[in-house]
C-alpha cells in the first residue's frame, strides 16, 4: 500500500511545475480550482469524491502530471475581480465628496454672505462701544435691531446652497445680540482696546449661535 504524500511533498512538486509561488496560491484557491478542475472536464461530483481521499494540492497536481502547464491552467481562470476591502473602499469613496468638491461647495456668494454677516455685527458693535462716537445716533435697541437683522441676511447667504437658508438666518441672529452685549460688557470704561480683543468678544458672544449653526447643519446634512 502507497504512503499518502504530505502537504508539503505536495507543495514542493507544484512549485517544481510552477515555480511562481504566488501563482500556485492564486491555483489553490477553492473557488479557482474547482473552475480549473470544471474546465478539464471535471464535475463538481467527481470533485467532492476525489477530496475524500486527496488533498486540493494533489488534484492540481494531478492536472500538471497529466500534461498541463501552468500557464494553460491559470489561462483558464476568469479575470480577478476587485477583493471586498477594495469594493468597500471604492462604494465609500463615491459616497463622501472629494476634497475639491467640499471646497468647491463654499460659493462667491456664501463667502459674501459670511463677509456681510460679520460686517453687520462688528460695525454695530463698535458703535455701541464708543469707537464712532458720531455714528452713535438713535437708541441701543436700534443698533442691535440692525445687527440682527443685517446678520441674518448674511447667514441665509452664508448656508444658500448648502444648508437651508433659514438655519443660516437663524443662527446668525442668535450671535448678533450676543456678539453687541460682550463687546459692550467688555469694553465699558476702557480707555485702551486692542484689536484682538475686539475679535475675541465678538467671537464670544457669538460662540452659542455659531455652535448652534454646526449642530443643526451636521443634522440638516
């Protein structure tokens, strides 16, 4: 009785066929090599019975001894198609803009909205504060009117064509009355301001309307 060979006898006689071993992996594949062994006229019946007492390794070898190379074999196989980490990747890359849409997305026109926006807010801000002393006509109320309403304007520019216009507006007119008051609150009876300071109290007061625009636009998305 004839010792069974082992796994790696095996492997050493196809490699001395097809020495590429890369090749013979791509052969001992179980969906390749059933194709393979059905396009030699092999049934998947007669496949299932040969297992029983063969290894996968010996049926391809069996072919090569039986006078195929590997190149007819490996002729045979259809052409490999994307692996599933691939396809994954290519469904996930159509589904998420590329960088230069997103770039792209921001318009002359929101950019001029975001300008007018804070144009709205600063000036009024400054002249509550005291900066434009002749500008400061009418009452406090009227300012804030202002910048409520002129940074509304700007937040529905800003958001057109990427969020809904009214989450723009409404936000917007959030931050105006909050930007005017901690301008005013931290500027009252300084003599000396420096610009940044400026910046950073508007920004402040500002900060829950501008937090509030992010939420809702990730949610509105």
């Amino acid at each position: 009785m004839s010792r069974r060979p082992d796994a790696a006898t095996v492997l050493l006689a196809l490699l001395e066929r097809i020495p590429d071993a890369h090749q013979v992996e791509r052969l001992l594949e179980a969906e390749n090599l059933r194709h393979v062994l059905n396009q030699c006229g092999q049934s998947d019946a007669d496949i299932r019975a040969a297992l029983k007492t063969k290894m996968p390794g010996e049926l391809l070898l069996g072919l090569l001894e039986g006078g195929r190379t590997g190149d007819e074999l490996l002729a045979l196989l259809p052409p490999p198609g994307p692996s599933k980490s691939a396809a994954a990747v290519a469904r996930v890359q159509a589904v998420l803009p590329r960088p230069s849409a997103v770039a792209a997305s921001v318009s002359s026109l929101n950019k001029a909205g975001g300008i007018s926006a804070l144009v709205a807010v600063i000036v009024p801000a400054m002249i509550l504060s005291g900066f434009f002393p002749l500008w400061n006509v009418g009452s406090p109320g009227l300012w804030y009117g202002i910048a409520t309403g002129g940074a509304a304007l700007g937040g529905a520019l800003f958001a057109w064509g990427r969020h809904p216009a009214w989450l723009g507006a409404l936000c917007a007119a959030l931050a105006a009355p909050g930007a005017l008051f901690v301008m005013q609150w931290w500027t009252a009876d300084r003599e000396t301001i420096w610009n940044v300071e400026i910046a950073a109290a508007c920004g402040a007061g500002a900060l829950p309307g501008i937090i509030l625009y992010n939420v809702l636009a990730r949610r509105a998305r």
